[in-house]
C-alpha cells in the first residue's frame, strides 16, 4: 500500500483507526536532508546564517515548543485523544504549523551543530529497544511507570 | 555529491566549512515516515500505545527538550560556535541523542495527532519564504530582529 | 486564620478543599527578596557568578521546566486532579524540589537582568484583571478559550 | 539598608553595580503567598477554577517560558551581559512581564498541586548548600561544569 492509499483508506475510514493504527501514514517521499538542504538555503539566501548559533537556534526552538504547548494548555485529555478527532480542521492545521516549527529548528539546531540527526535518531531507537525489551516491559501502567523511572 | 563524499569531504577539510556550507549533510536515506513507522512499532510491541496520549507525548517532548538544554546551559556562545568545534566526540553524540530524543517524540506526537509532520513542514517552509522576502531581509541583525518581532 | 490554621484545617478537611479553596496556603514569611539574597549569597561563596549569564541560567530552568514535565508526563489528568490526591507523599516531595528548581532559576535570571520580579509580577496581575473583566470572562470553557484566544 | 535605599543608590549608580552585586534588590514586600492568593481570587472572580488542573498550568507555563524565551533568542551573550545595560526600558519592561507569567502560573500550579512553594524553595537551598560545598566547587569552569554533572 502506497502511503497515497494509507491517506485514503484513513479520510474514507476514520473510525477504523483503532483497528488498524498504521492507517495514518507521513508522505514518505520527505527526507529529514531535504529540509535540512531547504532551512540552509532559506537562511543563506537572507544572510541569517550569521544570527544562528548554536545557542540561538536552540531558544529558538524553545519558542517554538512554547507556542505549540498553547495549543493544548486549556483541553483536557478528553478533547485530545488519539487522532484529535475533536478538533477542528483549521486548529488542526495551525498544530501542524506549530509542529513544523520546532522540526524546523530542529532540524537547524542540528546542522548548525554538525550533528547527524536522523542517523542519531536511529541508533537511540536501537538503544531504546535494547533498553526496553518488550518481554519485560509490556503490562500494566505501573510497572510501565517504574520500568521507566529506573531506566532514566 | 553523495552524501557520503559531503561528508568526507567535511571530515578532511573542516575550516572550509564557513566557505561551503554543504560540506555538511545528513545521512539522506532517512524519512520522516520511516521513523514515525519504527516508533510506532516499538510502543506496539510493548503494548505502549496506551500511554501515549497526545498530551502525554507533549509533556515528554517538553521533557527532552530540557535535557537538550542542559548541555547548552553552562557553555557560553563562545564554546559553543557553529560546528561545535570546542566540544569533545563524547559530548557530541550525547548531544545526538538528546536530540534524538526530542525528533522520536515530535514524531510520535505527530503520529498520535494524526498530522503529517513532513508535508506541514514544507509548508511551512513555503509560508516562510512569502513571509520574510530576501531582498526585503537581508542586511543588520537590528533589521532580522524587527522584521522577525513584526511578523511573530 | 493563620497560614498555620489554614494548613491544619485542610490536613483534617481534604474532601471539603472545593467548598474553601482557601484551606491550602503557602507559608507567608518567604519573600522573593529573601530567595534572591539567598540564591545571590550561594553563587558568590562557590564563585559561581561568573556561570550566571542571563541566557546561561535561563537554559537552565528550561532544563528544570523540562524535569517538572516528567513527573506528569505519564500521568494523565485522571490521576492529576487538583491536590493530587493520587501522589504519594514521596512523589509530591519530589515535585516540590522540581517546582523550587523552576522557581529558584527565575528568581536568578530576574537578578541577573535587574528585573524586579514581584514587582513586574503584581503589575502583570492588575493587566491581567483589566484585560479579563469577570463579567465578559465568567461562563463556559468555550468563551474563556475563544477570549483567551482574542487576546493573546 | 533597606531594599528602597539599595533601589535608590542602584539607579543613582549603575555602573557600580559590578563592585556592589547587592545594590540592586527586589520589593521586599511581596511574598509568594501573596501572590498566591491574588491568582486564586483571579481565578474564582472569572469561574477559571475549572480550567486550572495541574496539567493545563504546567502546559500554561511552558508556554510562557517560551514566550521568555523568544526575548533572548536573536541576541547573543554579548547583547545580554548582567543587568542587560544593552536593553531598552521597553524591552526590559517585556521581559518583567514574560518573567511575571512564568511566575505567576508556578505559583498557581503550586497551589492546585497543593505544593508549599516557598518551604520547597527553602528547602532546596538548603539541600543545594549540602550538595555544593564551596570550599570543594570554588575555582575553574570545568571544574564546576564537573561537578555539576556528576550530582545532577
């Protein structure tokens, strides 16, 4: 299945979510290096680079995830499940401008760092797994909660 | 160029970098969708699912973007200038994996949120280049920071 | 009724904390002044002023920001309902230090940037009073979010 | 010398303000259940006690922590030494009022936490004076980054 047809079948079939959770898809055709590739050029193209230091970049980014915690500071848990199936389309769209932003500085707090962010992204998956083997961890939220406490 | 050669090239040359700022690059074969797909996967096969309420994944984002900041926190901007060149490899990849951990849950978020993270990101990107022209935005820090402060 | 009475009250009256939500209080011998003395006597007798930049500190109570979220991250709002009467005693300590960490990096920063905080803080709360008149804000969640929105 | 004195001489003479650190002080008046008190009547007045659950404070907060944050992301440390001699009165004015919300919301999510704050501030002083002893953290920079690392 294409991730065009997961997008599909997901609008024609909402509320199938449940069932079949990897009914959602990303467009995959986007690589974290093509935007990296894109903020780079954005900020050479207005002499920026100079204001995007490590340090600034990474305030930045704080801002960012400020604005994006605004948008779920007065919904309770039961306006916010999965899917946000409560929300409007335009609040929606605004929190994926919102979660775009932090990527975005991310993504530049990590070039600016010289850091390989998705091969760094990988190996800390595989950490996790070896960190969490799903033998051990799975069950309760108790034993989810000290599982994680003890590990961190 | 290759990613791969980029890099090389990064490794063998660094002082160039000021003059090509390319010589950086992330590893390319990395999308968006092929992380959100791997989280997802690890909290399945842990029954982790449950947890990770939209508001959950928030809060722990929040939680790793603190750890990212406590690298940054008793290193002025003299230690910490484009490149990272003053910080050891050790503080390095410690560093790729706070931020690692950052990218993981924003993904995750995403997934939960049902927002294709990569598509609002170009979008993103498209709004930014409308929003801030370059013949409009280049020039004086005093000028990025009112026309930044104008249009926030 | 002293803060002391106040306290006992609550302690032999939990359940009645909805009807007078006056029961909790705070010790009110602590100024703000006293804890930036204290915090100002702390760095100078470690030498540690010269770390104090503004930015530097506040990185750090970002990264402090960051650890109070983990205690609630895997909680959600069923088991953080107002008093937490869900915590263990252990578990509130632990938040209360958190919570002082937050509290005692922006009573630094404010320093550090010669920014009367009490005083910007009673300021702020008489703005807030204006622009959030009772009988325009007073009904349901809707409005208040739709207000705060507006004014935002 | 009371605080109004040290506020007093502080304006006569700022530039002083390196040889004395102690001339610059808050309003000594205001203690954190003070504060406390006029946010809940805030609260109470507009019918908001619903809306202050832990979680949505804490989320309040983080917002304005990056709203704090924001002020300080396009200037480097050399735009931001103590005091901030290179802001306006505007800027610092804002920045009082960014700090404010922070505040003002840690003291409110104390409060629906029912966490003493200031004994907790107190306490954590204390703790941190155990923790540090100067005799052992007077001295370098790393050092102190050293030590910070391996009791944190």
């Amino acid at each position: 299945m294409t991730p065009e047809e997961r997008k599909r079948r997901r609008d024609d079939d909402d509320d199938d979510k449940k069932e079949d959770p990897r009914a959602f898809a990303f467009d995959a055709s986007v690589s974290l290096e093509s935007l990296r590739l894109a903020q780079a050029d954005f900020a050479t193209a207005r002499d920026w680079d100079q204001f995007h230091t490590p340090r600034n970049v990474l305030l930045a980014m704080v801002g960012e995830v400020g604005e994006l915690s605004e948008l779920f500071q007065w919904r309770g848990d039961d306006e916010c499940s999965v899917g946000l199936p409560q929300w409007s389309e335009h609040d929606k769209t605004h929190l994926g401008e919102e979660m775009a932003d932090v990527l975005l500085y991310l993504v530049r707090l990590a070039d600016q760092c010289s850091v390989d962010l998705p091969t760094a992204a990988r190996r800390k998956l595989e950490k996790n797994k070896q960190k969490y083997p799903p033998e051990l961890c799975k069950g309760s939220a108790a034993k989810y909660t000290e599982y994680q406490t003890k590990n961190e």
